[in-house]
C-alpha cells in the first residue's frame, strides 16, 4: 500500500445485488487525500450499503474497491484497520464504559492479543479527546453524556486509529445545529491536516458548506459528482428528491441556499404577474407569488437591493438599475412593456424619491394593478409631494385594488389575484 499517492480510494464499477433487487449499480469515483467528500442522496438511495462496501464491511456483488492502488480484498483485517476508520450510523456502547475507555478502543490495530494500552495509546487518545472537546469526560460514563457529547466521544474513538481514510455514517443525525457544524468543522480540520473524510450527510445544506466535493446517490446510482456549486442544483434535486426548488448563493450567509416551492398545476395557467418595488418592499411578494409558479417579472430595482436579489435568487426576470441612479429612459420602456403584458401589476409599499418616482408614473399603463399599502404614502414620500399627488390619482383608476400585505397574501394563497 502506497500511503503517499494521492488517490487515497478508488470505487470502480461497484454494485450491490441482494436478492434479485440491485442495491447499488455502476458506482465508480476517486478520491484523494486531503479530500472532504459528502456522500448525499433520498432514504434508500444506497449510502450506507455503499460506505459499508468501501469499508469491507457488506458484500460487495460487482466491481473493486482500492486503498491506495491496493484491492481491498487482499487487505487482512489489522491492515484495514489501519487505513479506514468507520463510524456507524447507530453505535451501541456498553454499560460500565467511561469516555476514555470508548476512545481507547480505537487503538485495537495496533495492539497484539495479549498487550494492553501502552503510555503512548493513552496519550493519543487523550489529545484526540482534547482536539473534539471531551477530555473534561475522560472518567465520565458513556450513557450520562448528552447526544452531542457522545457523539464527539466516538468522533475521537476513530481518530484514534489515526488512518489517513475516515468514514462516518451520519454523525450528525438527530443532532442539535450547533454540534452538527461542530463535527463538520473537525472534519474540516482532519482533510486540511492530509486525511481523506468520506461523510453521508443528511443535512444537504450543511454538506454543501463544508465539504469540498459531494457524491448525489438516487436510484443505486451516482447522479452528480462534483463540487457542492455543481452537484447541488435544482435539476438534480428534482431527480433525486422531486423537490422543486432554487439553489442561490445566500447574501447574507454566503453560502448555498435552496428554497422549495410546490410545482405550477398542469391543469391551470397560472396569471403573470410585474412586480414593481424597491428597498426590500418586493422581496415577499416575489417570494410568495414565486412559492406558488406565478409566471413573473420584476422591476424597476437598483443594483444591490435586496429584491434584486431574490428576484436573481429566483430566476425572475428583472429590471435592474445603478444604484442612486434615476430610471433611464430603456428602462422606463422595458418597465411599461412587462406591465402592458402582464395580467396583474403589483405596485409594493415602497419609498419614493426622484431616483424611483417613474416606477410610480409607469404603473398608470398597466391593465390590472394592485396597490399593497401598509404605510400612508405621505410617510413614504421623498419628492416633495410629487409622488402623493400620483398616488393618490392612481387609487382612483378602476383598474386597481388597494390590498394590505396581508389581504394580500390571503388572495394569492387561495388564488383570487385575478379577483380583487
């Protein structure tokens, strides 16, 4: 076994047949050392009988398995042991057991018959119990430990073998966020320090955050292998998950967000609907419209408001302006175009100033408009009275409806838009 080439395991052509059923068929990847791979995928996609597989663990019907260009079934079971640690999804510890004593159970490969834990497993085990935060737990019993710490106790227990390949079988399941990232960040930590991790993650959000590459199991099969930004998207979460959804970069967080939403019927056109806003004004309404397949478009936005970002997020056509810039004349055309074509118009409850004023000016051409209204127009007004005075003359126009927020909520969920 060559522990210095890159290729720390290799699946060519796996398969998994029980039965006359095909657990797993044509699995093959690599992965390197220093490698942070997320195995993702449905409940009953295959994910643990594949781990198991690499493991050595579960018969494995067709294909090979490599540990650094070796075959895993020439490997005796001491050899395995030192090169794959694996942590089980569900771990039965028994009574009588202290922290440490679990921790020191992952020193077993490299220990005769007859020997007994030397000064130096204890000293490994130690500093693996310091490095995931549970040496205060040394003399304390396994079973009067919280879920988070007992996870963290059998997270050290495997590092204890110190084995350049680790893999863990939902370590986080049923865990609080705060130690889920916990264990994630370890994790992070081992693959810089040169180990290869291989996690199944249930938390898809969560795996795209922190691992460098993720694995998407559906169907027994590999259907994206890549990094999170490619494997994660909403094609592919419809094909594993039927999920209809939109995976974004979240502004906020910085990382990779997905919003579901119920897919459009197949039995009704759902009306278009313009959105015009501003200021964060628009940012629930697109949302709302968007959760239920409303066909829409949005604008005038400015560059870096938060609607133009949900509306990107969303894949919602959107006028977009310079910041603190006037609407200019092609954008002024392009607003009235999107009106003149939609079924409904939605004016948001946003502040007016000279920069945005034509938003208001160009909702007079539309065919329907609904005015959200939650805050009196003088208090939204920064034009010196120019916007009151078109506002007030829009609301007299027969085409519009004057909705607050949450009347209008009730009508999109209930689908009276085309109603008011």
């Amino acid at each position: 076994m060559n522990a210095t080439s890159p290729i720390a395991l290799a699946a060519i052509n796996v398969g998994v047949t029980i039965g006359d059923k095909a657990i797993l068929r044509d699995i093959s990847f690599t992965a390197n050392s220093g490698e942070f791979v997320g195995i993702i995928g449905p409940n009953g996609a295959g994910k643990s009988t594949l781990l198991r597989g690499l493991r050595g663990m579960g018969a494995i019907t067709f294909g090979t398995v490599q540990v650094f260009g070796q075959p895993l079934h020439t490997m005796g079971d001491k050899q395995l042991a030192r090169s794959i640690a694996y942590m089980q999804q569900d771990v039965n510890v028994g009574f009588g057991f202290n922290a440490l004593e679990v921790v020191l159970a992952g020193r077993y490969p490299y220990l005769k018959w007859w020997q007994n834990e030397q000064s130096e497993d204890y000293e490994i085990a130690r500093k693996y119990m310091a490095f995931t935060g549970v040496e205060a737990l040394a003399e304390k019993s396994v079973q009067q430990v919280s879920g988070g710490e007992r996870q963290r106790i059998l997270l050290a227990k495997v590092l204890a073998q110190e084995t350049p390949l680790i893999f863990l079988d939902e370590p986080t399941a049923s865990l609080d966020l705060g130690y889920q990232e916990e264990i994630f960040r370890h994790c992070q930590v081992m693959c810089q320090e040169g180990k290869m991790v291989l996690i199944i993650a249930h938390d898809i959000k969560l795996a795209a955050k922190f691992c460098t590459r993720l694995i998407l199991l559906a169907g027994g099969t590999i259907l994206a292998d890549g990094r999170p930004e490619e494997v994660i998207t909403a094609k592919n979460l419809e094909k594993a998950y039927g999920l209809h959804s939109d995976v974004f970069i979240n502004k906020v967080t910085g990382n990779l967000d997905i919003h579901t939403y119920e897919a459009a019927g197949t039995t009704t056109q759902q009306p278009s609907v313009h959105v015009i806003g501003g200021g964060g004004s628009a940012g629930n309404i697109l949302r709302l419209l968007h959760e239920r397949s409303y066909n829409l478009s949005g604008g005038v936005f400015q560059q870096g408001d938060s609607d133009a970002d949900v509306a990107m997020a969303f894949g919602i056509q959107a006028i977009v302006s310079q910041p603190f810039c006037i609407i200019d004349k092609v954008q002024a055309k392009e607003n009235r175009e999107k009106m003149l074509t939609a079924d409904v118009t939605v004016l948001s409850n946003l502040y007016y100033g000279q920069q945005n004023l034509d938003n208001l000016a160009a909702a007079f051409v539309a065919k329907k408009v609904i005015i959200i209204e939650d805050t009196a127009i003088e208090e939204r007004d920064f034009t010196g009275g120019k916007a009151t005075k078109l506002y007030r003359e829009l609301r007299t126009l027969p085409q519009v409806t004057v909705l607050s927020s949450v009347q209008f909520a009730e009508q999109v969920v209930t689908g009276q838009i085309l109603n008011s």
